[in-house]
C-alpha cells in the first residue's frame, strides 16, 4: 500500500450511484460489496438484482487530474 494512490469501488443501476472509497483495492472491492449488499436490504431487493460483472474498482493517484475515470495526461 502506497500512500499516495486511493481506490474506488463504483457500481452504476439505473436509479443508484454507489461509490466506497479505500486505501486498497481489496478494500474498496470489499466496501462497494458491502454498500450493495446494504442497499438489498434496506429496500428488500431481490438477491440477484444487481450484476456482478458492472462491479468495479478503479486506482486513483492523489494530486491528479481525471476525466470519465483516466487520467488527463498532454501529448507533447
């Protein structure tokens, strides 16, 4: 673990926005789980409700810019 990187675990539903933050990725993978399994009960969704494959985790470095999730980086 570094200190200068932070992950984020994203997943996108037609209604919901979920985000969970973390100093690694197993964490922010763990805590994006956690806030959709949260979300199931507390509207009693089914089970299946959500898509495993849309759950993802993205790598940030602090201090940097970023568009749509990449960094912006200049092209000489």
């Amino acid at each position: 673990m570094t200190k200068d990187k932070i992950y984020k675990g994203v997943y996108e539903s037609r209604n919901f926005s979920f985000e969970a933050f973390s100093l690694t990725k197993e964490g922010a993978d763990k805590a994006i789980r956690k806030a959709l399994k949260d979300h199931t009960k507390q509207y009693a969704c089914e089970k299946d409700w959500f898509f495993e494959d849309d759950i993802f985790v993205v790598e940030y470095k602090l201090n940097t810019g970023y568009r749509d999730m990449s960094e912006i980086k200049l092209t000489k």
